[in-house]
C-alpha cells in the first residue's frame, strides 16, 4: 500500500478511536463545564485532566507543569533502532493545547470546557492512530498535551513560554468554539492597562480649591482616547471602564482608576498605540494636577501568525469530515478577538481553527454558556478534534510538508519583525 493509502488507513484509525471514547471525553466537558473556574484558580478542572491522563494509560504526566494549575502530558512512541540499511528514524513532537478557565459570573461562556475536551480527544486520537501504524511512520512521534490556564485573564501560555514549555514542539493545535467554521480567522494584539490618578481630597462644597480632583483626570483621559479614535486606523480598537470614580459627591476624589484594552492586527503596531494612549494617560493628570500611575498587565497577547500550510491541510480534513467553513465576508472581516495562542505561534508552527457546535449563540453571554454544556455540542467537538489529530498525521506521514510548514514559520516571523 502506497503512503496515501496507509494515511487514509491512520484517519480511520482517529474517527474509530474517538468515536469508541465518546463517552469519556464528554464526560470530562460536562465535568469542567459544572464547576467553572476563573483564572489561574482552576484547580478542580486539571486535576480533572491529570486524573484523564493518568488513567488513560502510558501517558507521562507531570501534574503542576509551570504553574499550579498547568500540567504535561507526554507520550512517545518508542523509538525502536533502524534496521541494518535504513537510516535513523526523526522524532517529530506533536503539540495539544487544553484550557479550561472560565469567566466571572457566567461561567464557561467562551466555551474552554469544549478546548480542554478537543485538546485531550486530538491527542487520544493522533496516539491511536500511531500505535496502529509504528512501522509505516516514516517519523518516531511524540504527543504532548499542555494544559494552559488563564486564558481569560493573565495569559498562561505566555507565562509556561517563559518556563520553556513549547521548547522541542514541531508544531501545535488547538480549536476554539464559535458560530461557524473556520480554519482561521483573525486575532489580533492586545495588552491591559490600568491608570490610576492620585489628587487630593476636600470638602466639594466647603472648600474645594484645596483639593486636586482625580475623577477630572479620569474623565479628561477617557475624553481623551475617545478624541484619539478619530485619528487611529480603522482596525485599531481602545475600549475601557472607569473602575473607581470616588467615594461621596461631597468629596473631591482623591483616587480613580481606569482599565483598558488596546488592540491592533500586529503586534507591531501595538507599540504605537500604546505610544499615542501613553500621552492621553500623562497629559490628563498633567492638566488636572494628579499624579498618575500607569501600570499594564504582565503579559501582552500577540497576533497568530499564519500558517496556510497548516490552514489548507485542516480545511482539506474538515470538509472530508462534512464541515462546511464560513465564507461570510461579514465574519471574516469583523473578527478582532484576542488570544495567548497569538504568542505561541511566534515560537512553534501553529493553527486555532474555529469551530460551530450546533448553536448561533454569542460567546461571552449567557447563551452561550448554556450551549458550550449542551450534549449537542459533543458531535461538532469530536469533529474538530478528529480534524486536527488527522492534520498532525498528514504532516507526520509527509515529512515535506513539515518541512513547507517550518518554512513559512521562519518567513513569517522575519516578515513580522521586520514590520516591527
């Protein structure tokens, strides 16, 4: 049997898989999605997933992977020595994502109980697949599962970058839950920023000229960027609240605070926002007489950095399996969410397809909540997760695919940064 032949043999060896650990894998979204947990808090959702793993068999798990609520699964498939005449076999490490946070008071409204399930399931299936077939790879395989908290808030996959956790990966995948179908869809820069003003405080009424009033800071620098949206480009966003505006109308503030998001298609282009919202921030306390401190989140979120190799095999692998992907230009050019995948792709090859799970609802609402829990959704989830698995095995059975895929990895960071 010629190597197409063989692949199409290993696909079928990912659907049988999967579909025989149904049962398991909704049982461990149901069991996320029941107790949501906010960021860096998820305590009962990994020990779920290290519990998974551990169970599943000849997974090699390290439990607090990073951070305390991170873990590592691995899992390799041997290595046996070359047979006299054949060269060396390659060892090609197969990256899964997980997360499994959730937000504040709805719950699993962005659907990461369906990530962590599609994460676990892609990587169930790829290992099947490979242990069907250890002698027609022309690669030894590794399959490791991260599971990456704090999505929502903070950023986990940037802080395990930091630990070295995508050090070794070949390439990574992961799938996020939506309306439609789509092998991409663009995700865009995004850094926090708090500004706090310190004035002082005085009786509003009695004596107000001994007192510096912070909440007219806050609002000159909310006035401000609202001024500065005139001026910026079409696809650059500024979008924030007045978190504390005082205490009593009879006090003269002495405290406010603001918090803001800033986001542009590049990371690149991020540094000059935030260049343009730095001097709102400063000229407001300036004309107020505050003082101002302005503080922005650890981590900042970068772009995804495109990989179409990785893009077309998974396109190629949905539609086999009857996803029909979105072509609504309307979709396509009003997508401007933000991720810490975007700075995972900059270090490892990497696709975040998007995927329908049988609801219109909007993610972030409670709507949406109810339909990342609903058993309708399981059919789309191991869908996607079959998807992936048999995108890794294309590049696994095809070594010069990963090769095209490393290729226009390193062209497209060196396009980036030279943009920068």
């Amino acid at each position: 049997m010629d190597r197409d032949g063989q692949l199409a043999g290993l696909k079928q060896a990912v659907s049988r898989s999967l579909d025989a650990s149904s049962g398991k894998l909704h049982a461990l979204s149901r069991d996320i999605w029941s107790r949501p947990e906010l960021a860096y808090e998820e305590t009962e959702a990994h020990e779920r997933l290290v519990d998974f793993f551990r169970q599943d068999g000849d997974w090699r798990v390290d439990s607090h992977f990073g951070l305390d609520t991170a873990f590592r699964a691995c899992w390799r498939s041997g290595g046996a020595a070359a047979k006299e005449g054949e060269e060396e076999k390659k060892w090609v490490n197969v990256g899964f994502l997980c997360e499994y946070d959730a937000l504040p008071g709805i719950g699993h409204a962005c659907g990461h109980n369906l990530i962590a399930e599609v994460g676990a399931a892609a990587a169930l299936g790829l290992r099947a697949a490979v242990e069907e077939a250890l002698q027609q790879l022309p690669v030894h395989v590794e399959v490791t599962v991260l599971g990456t908290p704090a999505e929502e808030d903070g950023g986990g996959k940037i802080d395990l970058m930091k630990e070295g956790a995508f050090e070794g990966m070949d390439v990574v995948f992961m799938a996020h839950p939506l309306q439609v179908d789509a092998p991409y869809l663009p995700v865009i820069a995004e850094h926090d920023v708090s500004i706090k003003y310190h004035g002082k405080a005085s009786h509003a009424s009695a004596y107000p000229w001994e007192g510096v009033n912070a909440l007219d800071a806050a609002v000159l620098c909310y006035n401000n960027l609202s001024v500065l949206r005139q001026q910026m480009k079409p696809d650059w966003r500024v979008h924030g609240i007045i978190k504390h505006g005082g205490m009593k109308p009879n006090i003269i503030p002495a405290y406010t605070e603001l918090e803001y998001y800033l986001r542009t298609p590049s990371r690149a282009e991020l540094v000059l926002l935030k260049e343009k919202a730095q001097r709102c921030f400063r000229s407001a306390a300036e004309a107020s007489g505050c003082k101002v401190e302005v503080e922005y989140a650890k981590n900042a979120f970068d772009n995804i950095l495109r990989n179409k190799t990785l893009e077309d095999l998974y396109a190629a692998n949905g539609k086999a399996l009857g996803m029909e992907f979105t072509t609504d230009e309307e979709v396509l050019r009003n997508a401007s969410g933000s991720t810490d995948f975007g700075n995972v792709t900059f270090v490892v090859p990497g696709i975040h397809p998007y995927f329908h799970i049988g609801s219109k609802a909007l993610n972030h609402t409670e709507e949406y909540t109810e339909a990342s829990g609903d058993d309708k959704a399981q059919f789309f989830t191991l869908r996607t997760a079959k998807a992936l698995a048999m995108t890794a095995l294309d590049v696994l059975m095809h070594p010069e695919l990963l090769q095209e895929v490393k290729r226009e990895f390193s062209e497209a960071r060196l396009k980036e940064e030279g943009s920068g």
